[in-house]
C-alpha cells in the first residue's frame, strides 16, 4: 500500500473512531452522548439481558456465548467478579430486599439464585426448558420468568420456590407487568400476537393479533401514554398498541433486529437497540413516536438497559474483529 493509500485509510478508521466515541446522530441535537466504554474481558459469542443494583452501582450482564454472567463496577468501570458454570443464561433480575440475583438459563431451564456480597450460590429453580426473560413484581415479593413452549412461572422469593405458573400457547418473548393494574402483556412471536393475563387469577384474558408485522420480542409500557410498545423485527417496525383494547395507534420505522427497547419518561423518548448496529431515538410526545436521531454502534449490539435512577443507558457490544466485548455507557442528552 502506497502512503497516499495509507494515510487515506488511517483518516477513515479515525473518523469512524471519532462517530462512536462522540456518538454522532441524526438531527441538531445529540440525544445520547457516549460516555464510556467498560470492556468485558475475554467474553465471546452473544450477549443477552442487564440487570442493575442501583444501591451499589453494579450490572449485571448475561454473557449467553460464554455461559457466564459479568459483575461490573459502574462506579470504577471495571468488572468485578465473573460467574461460570451457567448454560447459557438469558434474563437477570436483582432483588435489593434480599440482594439476590436471579438467572434463567435457557440451556438447562433453571432459574439460578446468588445472594450476597460474595455471590455465593444460594439454590436453583428447575422450570425444564428454556429460562428466558425475568421481571420483578416488587409489590408481592414475587419473580415472573417466561420459559419452555409456553408460561409464565411464579417465584416466591420468600421461599425461592414456584408456586404458580401461567399457560401460554407458545413460548412467550417480551413481557412486562403493569404497576397500574394485575395485566402482563406478552409479546407471543410464534402466534404472531399479544397476550394479556390477569397475575391474580393466573389466566389469560385477552388476545391481541399482531398484524402491523412479525418478530414481536421486545416490549416496553409507556405509562403516561398507556401504550404498550412493541419492537417488531419483520418488518422492523415500531407497533404502538393501546393498553385498554389493543387497538393500533402508531407503528413508524425502526433499525432492524430489535431486543430491547425502553421509555425515558423524563424526556418523553423511546430508546431502541438493534443488532443491525444502531440505537434509535423516537419522540414519544403528543403519541408522535417520531425518530430523532439514530446512533451508530456495532452489529450485533441489540441488548441495552436503560436506568432512570442513574439516568443511563447501557448498550452491551459483543466482540467482533473491530471492538471488545463491551459496556457502552450513554449519557441522555440535555
């Protein structure tokens, strides 16, 4: 390569440096800032769900390719402990009332638990097939996991023991309780719909087809609106839906590959991650849903956490030939 060719191409891989680390957006005004970058160590493969100890500044990562789960220190951007000895865990969920961490594994089923300063092993919930996604219903002390070909079990986190489980047709996605009443919305890819079950009776009440596109897995409320927001991947749509009757309010283009989308109820948005490299940005104001920025980042990178008590938001980067395995860290801007 001659220096004209060099130097050509050292100036391309600064300015495509220069785009991530300023995290450089569509529009006027950049909506998320790249504050750092926290590597993760030699972890390969996909990196699935966060969860987060706000008390003590810690993340948990599902790093599903290693079998393992990452404990990173926010505060000193470091990470901290690593357990193994996982099959491929999917969700985490933290407890602070017992600081208890509990992962779904969707290798064996299991729902392990970690207590304490130590992490030390603290037992384990056989669901049999297919551990997923984890939420917290912090009201009741309850844990709800989606798993197998088709439920939602119930923890007691008490006793760490099932103590109910809520059939569903097919293997549920996305799930997310509402504060305001005893509803679960699931998104049910398979069945290319919706699903609304009552928590109290354990059954399901309502069935809402999905008809605006395919590939529904990440789901979020947007509780001053009383939307539910779906991600949909085929096509890559965002399907606004109405938290009383299902109905279709909005559904506007988004990056493809969608996992994880979140409502920042203090600035009215919505952040999306896809594994097609991008972080979208949407107005939710007014029920707009309307993109105001998209954020380059790497493919693959479609798992992200946002926390409104830390006011960031975590994008997990699996490793590739041009970045670490990685934590981006984004600071919501103004």
């Amino acid at each position: 390569m001659n220096k004209h060719l060099a130097l050509l191409a050292l100036t391309g891989a600064l300015a495509l440096l220069a785009a991530q680390d300023q995290a450089i957006t569509q529009g006027d005004v950049p909506a998320l800032k790249l504050e750092a970058k926290i590597p993760l160590g030699n972890v390969s493969g996909r990196i699935d769900h966060m969860a987060v100890d706000v008390t003590q500044h810690r993340l948990f990562v599902a790093e599903l390719g290693n079998n393992t789960v990452g404990i990173i220190n926010l505060g000193g951007r470091n990470v901290i402990r690593t357990l193994d000895g996982l099959k491929e865990p999917q969700g985490v969920a933290y407890l602070p009332s017992t600081d208890t961490l509990y992962v779904a594994n969707a290798g064996d089923g299991s729902v392990r638990l970690f207590r304490g300063s130590d992490y030390a092993a603290a037992g384990q919930i056989d669901l049999g097939d297919d551990a997923d996604n984890i939420r917290l219903d912090v009201h009741t002390n309850r844990i709800v996991v989606g798993y197998g070909s088709g439920g939602l079990a119930i923890i007691d986190a008490a006793n760490s023991k099932k103590i109910a489980n809520i059939p569903l047709s097919v293997h549920p996605e996305g799930f997310q309780l509402d504060p305001g009443s005893n509803r679960i919305f699931v998104n049910l890819p398979k069945a290319q719909a919706i699903a609304v079950v009552d928590r109290q009776s354990g059954r399901q009440t309502a069935t809402w087809p999905t008809n605006v596109a395919g590939g529904n897995f990440s789901m979020a409320l947007d509780q001053t609106a009383r939307h539910v927001l779906v991600a949909f991947r085929d096509p890559a749509k965002l399907g606004v839906f109405s938290m009383e009757d299902g109905s279709l309010i909005a559904s506007p283009d988004i990056c493809g590959d969608a996992d994880d989308l979140f409502v920042d109820a203090k600035r009215r948005r919505v952040y999306i991650s896809c594994g097609e490299g991008f972080l979208d940005i949407l107005d939710s104001a007014q029920g707009a849903y309307r993109r105001i920025a998209r954020i380059a980042t790497v493919a693959g990178a479609r798992t992200s956490l946002f926390v409104p008590d830390m006011d960031r938001l975590m994008l997990a980067v699996r490793a590739s030939a041009g970045e670490p395995a990685a934590i981006w860290v984004f600071q919501p801007m103004p």
